[in-house]
C-alpha cells in the first residue's frame, strides 16, 4: 500500500517531499531522532533519511508515523502528502485535517472562520 502512496503522492504533488519530512517532523515532535527510531523500532538512520527525504517507510512505520503526527490512518496521510482534505469518515480528526479543507474556502470566508474560533474560546 505504501508504494500506492508514494507514487499517487509524487505523480500529483510537486510539494511530496516536503509535506513528508513536514510528517516526519511532527511525528517525531520534541523527541530525539533516537527516541522517536526506538518507539518506531528502526534505526536513528532510517528516520534521518525520512527526514532528509532520502528515504520511505515501510506501511507498518508509516500508519505510525501518521498516527504520531495526528492524522487518522494512511487514507489521511496519503490525502494530506497530496494537499487534499482527508476523506471524511464523520468528521475531521485532526487539526491539519481541518486545515486542508479550509484552503479551499475563500479568504473572506476563512477570516470568518478564524473570527468564530476566537470568539469560540
């Protein structure tokens, strides 16, 4: 499945390797590169080279990665590594998932959104 990815995310998204080191960073959050290789199971190496964009996981490290960085599954990681909104089970799971789909909104309208959140808090 991971190879379906990469390749519908290279074909469509001149912007892949970025949003995957983007992933791979917040995945790995405050965590060494050590510590975050560890809980994965891998080598620090592998997770350099995802990082520097040398590398791909495999689909086991890949739903953890995704999981990790806050999105619901590899249907959602594959969406956001494509700039598109997550395909919605029910609703949006994450913040970057909210995120992607308010691109699509117009300025005016997503002024109006940031206005609502605020008064929201």
């Amino acid at each position: 499945m991971w190879l379906e990815i990469l390749e519908q995310a290279l074909m469509s998204s001149e912007h892949f390797g970025e949003r995957f080191q983007e992933i791979v960073n917040r995945a790995k959050g405050d965590r060494s590169q050590g510590d975050f290789a560890r809980e994965l199971g891998v080598s620090p190496s592998a997770v350099q080279k995802w990082v520097s964009g040398n590398g791909f996981p495999s689909s086991e490290n890949l739903e953890k990665i995704a999981k990790a960085a806050g999105l619901s599954g590899v249907d959602a990681l594959r969406a956001y590594l494509k700039g598109e909104p997550a395909p919605s089970e029910s609703s949006p799971k994450s913040a970057e998932e909210v995120l992607l789909i308010t691109k699509h909104l117009s300025k005016e309208e997503r002024k109006r959104l940031i206005n609502l959140m605020l008064e929201d808090l």
